[in-house]
C-alpha cells in the first residue's frame, strides 16, 4: 500500500472567531455528537471531534445561562488526541481579545466525548501550554449561552468516511501552540534510543496481539522498551525530547513523536493497513525522519466497522527483517497458533460460544501477560 507520507500537511489559512447570540453548546449523549448548534438549531460540523459531524436538535430540554462563553472543542479521553483536538482552539487564548472576554467573566466551556473530565496528564499537558485546566468548565446538559465564541480550529479536518478517519492539516497557531509545551521540557531522563510499548496494558490484550515479537527485533538493535504507564509524564517527556532514535508502533502512542527533537530518527511500526493522518501532522511539525514499517497481518472484520478500531495482529515481517538488517529466524504468521486464534475468536460462532466463558478469557489474559513479561525480562 502506498503511503502519503511525504506530503505537506500545512495549511496556510488566517484564523478568526465567530461569535453567536443564544447559541447552544451540546454535550456527547449516546449516538449524538457533541459540539455547537445556532440559535435556529444548525449544528455547525467545525464544531465536533472531527470537524464534518452532524446532529438535529430541537430546542428542548435545556438550560440557559446569561453569560457569555468561549467554545474550547469537543475533546477526546484518549491521550493521542491532548496533543492533536484537545489543543486545537487553545491559540484563542493567547490573543488580547480572549484575555478581554476572560476579564470581563467570559467562562471557558468544551465537551468531551463520553462525557469524561479531564485527565491527570492533560490537566499537566494544558499547564505546560499555558492554559489553566481548572478554568475549563466540562458542560453535561445541553446549554444555551448569551454569546458563544468559537474560535477556528488550529487542527483541520477532512471529510471522513468508512475507509478513511479523515486527512488532518496544520496552521501556524498549532505549532505555536506545540512550542509552548516543549519548551517547558525538563532533561531529568535521558536515553539514545527507546522503544515506547503497549504491551503493559492488560486492557489491551484482545485488541493488539504479538507486539512483543517486534520488541525483541528493536531489542536487539539497542532500543531500551519503555512502557510509558509506568513513567510519569515528566519522565515520558523527558525521554522523548532527548533520544536520538524513537520507535512504536502507530496509533495514540505514536503522537508523543510530538516532543522529540528535529530530526529524530522515528521508527513506526504499522499494525493495520491505513493512515493515520494525525501522524503525519506530528511528523511534519517536529520535523523528524521517520521511517515506516509493515510488521502485521491486520485482517477483517474490524470493531464498528473500522479498520482503526481493530483487532490488530502484528509479527515478524520481511519489511521488519530488512529494515533491522539482523539474522532474524521468524516464522511465518500462517504457521502461527497465536494468528489462526485471532482469526477464529472473531467468528461469530467462537465469539458467541466464549462470549460468557471466564476461563477462556483468563487463559488469554495469562498467555498474553507472559509473552508480555518474558519479553520484558530479557531486557
């Protein structure tokens, strides 16, 4: 598969922000999107997690207040997108006309999807950007506002459709943004090459399966594997703005490439066949040397129909082996047990027979937490 990795993904477009009277600011509610509708009830698509979203609202049940709010986007749990949606309006916060608003009792509003508050880790990525987190008011019930200001999104979206989440492009104010947060960085951990992994995760084991055979290839190319769960940010980021080669595979966890240096030699394993187009925003704005890698054998039928969403399978590949340039003996994925499991568990038949049978499920959590952890202990 052919990728556009190569392609700019700036976008050279002069932001404003709209302001409108007796807007409405809706939160995420089951299969309804978040984001703004109008006084009249037009959802305006800018306005949701991806940018080209829509939704009906008929002007009941709701609550007004007689303030005025600035819209800050509708953000997203997941750590990938703290460094990509949740930042994407915070350049309005730094403009005089925004202290202004603030001054004058202006409340700073977002949605989240899900509806969750935010982390830990974003309320410190937010500070390290300038912004803070306490001030941001989460709105749970559908809301109306005297005036909304929305500002443009620093972070722009294509259309998305079910093959496709979407091309994403960039705006000088995203980079702005990206900059303030770097120069925060602190040299308290330092390391040439690292390998960041999923593989701690017990969550994760059904979604992504045979990351720590690709561990042991970068293992043996000098990478230390570093699981990022158990580092605390400043760590993470500490690693990742000083190494001189960063590997992982592609996904949120790609997205801290963010904060390495120019020029960093950036390794990123694929699981699945698609681009990730906020990756390579990250790749153009950090401005690294990345090089991608086919290490899977990622096949359908996927979660909620899209191929993002999993199950990955990832192995030993002759792209792996010849990007390494190690003797490597791998076998191939068909002559796998754990692969032909993979396909197996997603038919509806095995899925229906395991889908209440807790010994299945232990056995597979134990397996994948010893492949895990052998793979840990040969560090």
């Amino acid at each position: 598969m052919q990728l556009p990795t190569r392609r700019s993904c700036f976008l050279d477009k002069p932001l404003g922000c709209p302001c409108y009277d007796d807007a409405f600011v809706l939160p995420h509610e089951d299969t309804l999107v978040a984001g703004v509708a109008t006084s009249s009830g037009t959802f305006i698509p800018s306005t949701g997690l991806d940018g080209n979203e829509h939704r009906a609202f008929d002007r009941k049940n709701y609550v007004r207040r007689e303030v005025d709010a600035i819209y800050m986007s509708c953000f997203h749990w997941v750590w990938g997108h703290y460094l990509t949606d949740n930042i994407k309006r915070f350049w309005f916060l730094y403009t005089k006309e925004c202290k202004q608003l603030l001054e004058q009792g202006a409340l700073l509003v977002f949605t989240c999807v899900c509806n969750k508050d935010i982390t830990d880790n974003g309320r410190l990525i937010f500070g390290m950007a300038d912004v803070d987190a306490s001030r941001l008011h989460l709105v749970k019930e559908p809301t109306q506002f005297r005036r909304l200001y929305v500002p443009d999104s620093s972070l722009v979206h294509s259309e998305l459709t079910m093959d496709s989440s979407g091309e994403r492009y960039f705006t000088k104010e995203y980079v702005q943004t990206i900059e303030r947060i770097k120069q925060k960085i602190e040299s308290s951990v330092i390391k040439d090459k690292i390998y960041f992994s999923r593989t701690g995760l017990r969550s994760n084991f059904l979604r992504e399966t045979g990351e720590w055979e690709i561990e042991r290839v970068f293992r043996k190319k000098g990478y230390e594997i570093i699981r990022p769960e158990t580092l605390s940010l400043k760590e993470q980021l500490s690693l990742l703005a000083n190494c001189t080669h960063f590997a992982t595979t592609e996904g949120s966890i790609a997205h801290n490439a963010i904060f390495c240096k120019p020029h960093t030699s950036v390794e990123i394993i694929r699981k699945a066949d698609y681009v990730n187009y906020y990756q390579l925003v990250i790749n153009e704005v950090a401005d690294l040397d990345v090089t991608y890698i086919d290490a899977h054998h990622t096949t359908p039928p996927y979660g909620d129909n899209h191929i993002w969403f999993g199950p990955f399978y990832m192995c030993v590949t002759s792209y792996l082996k010849r990007w390494s340039q190690l003797k490597i003996c791998y076998v191939p994925y068909f002559f796998k047990a754990t692969y032909w499991w993979y396909q197996l568990r997603r038919t509806s038949f095995i899925a229906k027979w395991i889908a209440n049978r807790n010994i299945v499920h232990k056995w597979e959590l134990r397996y994948w937490s010893k492949c895990a952890n052998n793979s840990q202990r040969e560090l």
